[in-house]
C-alpha cells in the first residue's frame, strides 16, 4: 500500500516535454532534463525508504491501491526508457562533437537506472513477501516456500546495491519471522499426518511396552498422500533453513529407538503392516519364542518391511535423498546390534554347526542387498557380510573365549578337593611320544652314516621314565589339565581348518598364563591359612609343570602347518610355573619355621635350666617345637611326594635343631645340674626327632641326610655327660669324631662352660686345635 507515492511526483510531464521537444533540443535542454530526472529520483528513493522505515520499523499501515501504484510505477519506468532511447538514436548524434559531455550524461542516466532498478527490487520484495503471507493462509506450502525463496535472493541483491541499513535489517527479520511461521506450519502439518502412538514414549521400553508402540503414515494410495507431498515438498524447498534435513535426522533417530533396536534386541518380536482409511500402520506383533537361527531370519524379514514402508512415506522424487539420510542414522548403530545380538550368537560352537552357517551367510548378503535397493546403505556397506564371511575367525574366536571361561570356572573350584596321582596318564603320555631319529652326517655326499650308540634311533625307555611322583594334587587342577589336553585334541582335529587350530593352540597356552594368574590369588587366604593347601598348591604348580614339558611333543607331529614343527612347545611356561610353586612352599616354610623359632624363644634361653621353673619351661618349649614338627610331618606326608616331604620336615628339624644347639654353645657356665638336664633335653630330642620325619624311628645316619645339624646334636648329648679325657679322646687332635661336628672355637667354649677352671681344664683345652 505504501507504494502508491512513488509516483506521485511529476515524472511523466517530465518525460513528455523532453519528448515534445526533441526536434529543437540543444545540449543545454539535455542537460537541464537529464538534471530534473535524477533530482525527481532522488526524491523518490528518499520517499520510499521513508515508507518501509514506518512500514517495517514504526509498523505504520497504508491503504492504497497496490495494483495502481504499481501501474505508475511501470509508466515512470516507460518513459525513463523512451528518453534513454531518443537521447541515444537521435540526440548522440548531434552531441558527438562534446565527448565529456556525452560520457556525463550517460553517466547521469547510468545512476538513474541504478536507482529505479533499486525501486524494483524493493517491489520485488515486498510482492513475494505479501504472496508468501497468501499462500500460508491458503495452505499452498510448496507455492509460500518458493516465494520465500525468491525473496532471500532479491532481498540479497538489494542488500548489494547500498540499501539503507536500518530498512534492510528490517526486511530482513521480516523474510525470517515469515519463513519461521512456515516452518512451523510444516512441523504441525508433519506431525499430523506421521504419528507415533503413543505420543509420549518412555524412556525405559519393556517387551510388554513396545506392544503399544505403532507408525501411522499416508499410504500412497490414499488422499492423503497428495496433502502430505505438498508439506514435504515445502519443507524440501526450505534449505536455508535446513528443516528437511532436521526432520530426516529427528525421524531416523525415532525409528532406531522405537523399531530398529527393539526388533533386534527382542527374539520373537516382528513388525505387521496394516492399511486403513487410507493410513498404513505399522505395528509389533508378539510369537512364540523361536531359536537363534529364525531369529535372524525374522529380523531380516521384519527390517526390510519396515524400511519399504519408510521409502514410501515421502513422493518419488524425493526418496533417494529421504533413504540416504535414514541410513546414515540408523545403519551404524543398526549393523552393530544385528552382529551383537544376531549374528554373535549363531557362531558355531561345532564344526558340525560350523557347516551349517553357510545359511545365515546367504540371507545376509540378500539383506544387504534389499538395503542397497532401497537406498539405506551406500555401496561399500559389507559390514554384515564380512563378518558371516569371517565365521572361521569368529568359530574359533568364540571357541577360545568358551575354553578359557571354561578354564576360570574350574580354576576357581575349591582348591582342598583333592586326588591322588597314578602311573595311567604317565603310560598315556608315553604313548603319544614319538623319539625322533637324529639326522644323519655327510647325507649331502652320498657317504655312509654311521650310527652313533649315544644317538641311536632304538632308545629304550622305561615305562615310568616321565613318571610324576606320586603325592596329592586338587581335582580342579586334574581337570584342568584333561582340558588342556582335550583342547589340544581337538586342534589336531581341525587340521582341515589351520586358521583355527592355531587360535586353539594359543589358546591353550592362554590357559596356563590363566592358572598362574587365577589360581594363587583367587585362592590366597586359604592357601596362606592352611599348610596342607599350600603345599597342595606347590604339588598343583609342579605337576602342570611336569606336563608342560612333554605336551608340546605329544602332539607337534599331529598338528596342522605351521604348528607342525617343533616349535610348538610350552617349555618357556615350565620355568614361570615352577617357580609359583616353589615360592608357595618357600612361603610355607618361613611361616612355619618362625612358628618354630617362637616356641623356642618362649623361654628365654638355656641358662639355670635345673631350676624347677625354667626346667618346665624349657621342656615346654622345646616339645611345642617337636610337636609342631610332628604334625606337620603328618600333613605333609599325606600330600608331598615322600622326598620332597622329607626335605621339607627335615628343614624344619634342622631348624629346631639348630637353634637349640646355638643356644647351648652361647652358654658362658653350665653347672652340673644344668648339664644333666640339657643332656635330657638334647635325648629327648634325639628320641622324637625321627618319628617326626619318617613317622618311626631311624638310623642317625638317615636323618641327616635332611637335618644337617643332626650329627651336631648326638655329639652334643656326648659332650654333656663325657669328661675332659673323654672328650679329648673323642677329638683325637682333629681327626676324631667331634672334629666333624664341632669347630675348635665351639669345642673349647663349651669345655670351658662346663668345667671348673683348674689345670687339667686348660691343658684339655690346649689340646683342642687342629
């Protein structure tokens, strides 16, 4: 309505006398018209930004004539081209001979156009924005979007040619409070006809939930379909404001959450499609539960309708972009599911299933090849199939993952069920061992080899000569070791496949880095507790050891290449494994032999020990000692391996042994009395020290194989209750029998603790040196 002055001013006389006169016009008439016209255009560009100021920015309303403005805006527009043309055919000739003055006038003319061009446009603007508001009313989307549109671009050509800044920026916020109207019109027009039911979805979904859950969209059969196109074509006309691809993106998120996953994560779960009044509906539908291998089929089954039924909620022309960008949002995450929850849990477990499989890998690769159809997915989407490609791999990857799960749970058994060993696995092994025949010298020259008696290919081995001593060993670390052995067999058994027997093999040796890892620390309180487990676990680490070392041999020539060669062993875990062992029963040792030492510290040392009270106490503490010897001989004789049991209570009698011994040859003076009770002790010592070792009693000579200091301490009782002739004669100047278990030092002390200091002392104590 505003534009009805533009052209009240006096253009067309203007124009008229110019023309009426052209005849007679001199430079002078041309430059005064020429003149008028531009200060008349000035005048006019300075009205109309008064206008949109109060139109746009003070909101002030006309109402004027659009149409009749816009008609005399057209003849001033004539009349400025009708000048142009008369100037330029008949007046430039007469003027040729004032270049400067032409170029001034036509410049003149040149800033005329420019401003009337800059009118025009403005009319432009507010042509397509007063259309845009019409068709929004009217319900044409597509016809407002493309309005819009025109009025972005010419809005942007006017901004070029030097509008003024405060009626640009109020265009401007006028064009985007209109397109944002729009936008919103689309959102509500959307979320009319594309519903989902219900509308407020939680955030958590249960199996019983999702029954509930349905799509309502146009089918393309119906009447709505044509309403729906005309929305979905305003909103793809819209890229300004990017509102097509924010509801592709806000879409494809909702049908993930609410179709895609669900239908994959729930076995039993299908999609059921149904048409009415013109709205196809999508909705689950609940079976009977189905096995793993219907399950893939269904999902695959139940994706591709709903993904058929989302191509065509949109019009044909603006599916492939539709389809793309859905497939950007939901195929990652939807690849993933299918391969955590569908194909993950059809790999074989057998390679009877293992042949089998090849169905699966047949129906995926014509799922991937519906999505490709339909757009979902690009070309180069093979994620699915490689991975039903792969199944060798993924067979054997699931097979270790079981074994080693398999071996944890029997790691963690309680670890005091035990069994005895037998000689049965050991003829077994033996069995399965194959002496190999050295190679033979200068083959390469054809000349004759000749056997070496020390190489020989005949080697005669005893039946028992890999034989495990036998001793007591917990039924979980039996059964682990059938396992690695079955696991190994199995290897062999796959030779068909080699891919696969090496991740068995290496496998297996995962096992044995398992049981170093589980065992000791699953079960450290009670091994540290109680010293029959300990010294079970060292019988459990020596006896996997002791199969370590032939298992690589047992089974290297059945195996597949490249684990054919020799270098498959499990030698290199034999010194790991022994030495866990070694530190338990190291470890038990300590704490017993400091068990010991406690009992003999309870009494403060040998001294005054005829008097009744330290007497008792002496003899207290060293039966405690005894005793606690004793009963751990017992123990360890129902586990140990009779010459490890030896060695073993044999170091904690040579413990008690010893520190008795020290602490008698620490005595300064030892009366009469104290000797005879120390001679008593030392006997008593000497009567119960065998039964604890061997469980009876023993030659001396036989308990000091394992208790060095035993010697020691017979000698000792000797010297307690000899005289000094004796026990010179028993020194023999170094060579008699207390040379061998006494120092001089030592000898000499103990003369001197228990004998007065007279002149027959001192020369027996001369007499002791070497």
């Amino acid at each position: 309505t505003w534009l009805l002055k533009m052209a009240a001013f006096g253009g067309g006389s203007l124009v008229s006398n110019i023309l009426q006169k052209s005849s007679v016009l001199d430079e002078r008439v041309i430059d005064e018209s020429v003149q008028k016209l531009t200060k008349k255009s000035n005048l006019l560009k300075g009205e109309i930004y008064e206008i949109l100021k109060q139109n746009y920015v003070e909101f002030q309303s006309y109402v004027d004539s659009t149409a009749s403005l816009e008609q005399k805006l057209q003849e001033v527009t004539a009349e400025y081209r009708r000048l142009s043309g008369r100037i330029e055919h008949e007046v430039k000739g007469r003027i040729l001979k004032s270049a400067d003055k032409r170029q001034e006038i036509e410049a003149k003319l040149q800033g005329t156009q420019k401003k009337i061009d800059f009118v025009q446009g403005l009319v432009s603007v507010y042509q397509c924005l007063e259309a845009s508001k019409v068709d929004l009313q009217s319900e044409k989307y597509s016809s407002a979007a493309a309005h819009l549109n025109s009025t972005t671009q010419q809005l942007e050509k006017v901004g070029r040619s030097g509008c003024d800044a405060k009626v640009f920026r109020a265009l401007k916020s006028e064009l985007a409070l209109v397109m944002s109207g729009l936008s919103l019109k689309l959102q509500e027009e959307w979320n009319r006809f594309v519903t989902w039911n219900p509308k407020v979805i939680p955030e958590s979904i249960t199996p019983t939930s999702l029954l509930s859950i349905e799509l309502r969209v146009p089918a393309r059969s119906g009447s709505l379909a044509v309403c729906f196109d005309e929305v979905v074509t305003a909103m793809t006309s819209l890229t300004t404001l990017g509102v097509w691809s924010q509801k592709i993106g806000s879409f494809g998120k909702r049908l993930l959450r609410l179709v895609v996953v669900p239908l994959i994560s729930n076995p039993g779960l299908q999609t059921s499609r149904t048409q009415e009044k013109g709205v196809a509906i999508l909705r689950f539908v609940k079976t009977e539960d189905v096995d793993l291998y219907a399950h893939v089929q269904g999902v695959y089954s139940s994706l591709g309708g709903v993904f058929a039924l989302v191509k065509e909620v949109v019009p044909t022309a603006y599916r492939e972009e539709w389809m793309r960008g859905i497939g950007e949002v939901v195929s990652p995450d939807m690849s993933e599911l299918i391969v955590k929850h569908c194909l993950a849990a059809t790999v074989p477990k057998s390679p009877v299933e293992l042949e089998k499989y090849s169905e699966i890998g047949a129906q995926t690769a014509e799922f991937e090849e519906s999505l490709l159809k339909l757009g979902v997915v690009e070309p180069d989407f093979k994620q699915l199939s490689d991975y039903t490609g792969n199944v060798n791999v993924h067979f054997a990857a699931q097979k270790c993952q079981d074994l080693l799960v398999k071996a944890r749970s029997i790691l963690m058994k309680p670890i005091h069920n035990a069994v005895s060993t037998t000689n049965d696995e050991v003829l077994a092994s033996m069995s399965r061992l194959e002496v190999v025949p050295p190679p033979t010298v200068a083959a390469s020259t054809g000349s004759k080899a000749k056997k070496s008696p020390a190489h020989s290919a005949e080697v005669d081995l005893n039946a028992l000569t890999f034989a495990f001593p036998q001793c007591t060993i917990s039924e979980s670390v039996k059964e682990f070791v059938d396992l690695l052995y079955s696991t190994l067999e199995e290897c062999c058994n796959t030779a068909a496949n080699p891919s696969t027997a090496v991740q068995l093999f290496y496998a297996t040796r995962n096992m044995v880095e398992l049981f170093c890892a589980v065992l000791p620390s699953f079960h450290r309180s009670t091994i540290t507790e109680l010293p029959r487990i300990a010294v079970v676990q060292h019988n459990n680490c020596m006896y996997l050891a002791h199969h370590l070392i032939t298992l690589g041999h047992q089974f290297h020539s059945r195996l597949p290449p490249p684990l054919d060669s020799e270098v498959s062993t499990f030698i290199d875990q034999v010194p790991y494994v022994r030495q866990l062992g070694e530190e338990c029963l190291l470890s038990e040792m300590k704490k017993q032999c400091n068990s010991i030492l406690q009992c003999l510290k309870s009494f403060g040392g040998f001294d005054d020990v005829s008097s009744d009270d330290k007497c008792e106490l002496v003899y207290k503490g060293v039966r405690q000692a005894l005793l606690q010897v004793t009963k751990l001989g017992k123990v360890y004789a129902e586990v140990l391996p009779v010459d490890i049991h030896h060695k073993a209570v044999g170091s904690l009698l040579n413990t008690l042994v010893t520190n008795v011994i020290d602490g008698i040859l620490l005595l300064e003076d030892i009366a009469a009395d104290d000797a005879t009770e120390l001679h008593d002790l030392v006997n008593v010592i000497l009567e119960k020290g065998p039964s604890a070792l061997f469980g009876g009693a023993s030659e001396a000579e036989s308990v000091s194989t394992y208790c060095t200091s035993w010697l020691k301490l017979g000698k000792l009782a000797t010297v307690l209750n000899a005289g000094l002739q004796e026990i010179v004669g028993l020194w023999d100047a170094g060579s008699g029998s207390l040379a061998q278990a006494f120092t001089p030092v030592e000898l000499r002390g103990l003369i001197k603790a228990l004998f007065q200091n007279t002149e027959r002392r001192a020369s027996a104590v001369a007499k002791i040196t070497l």
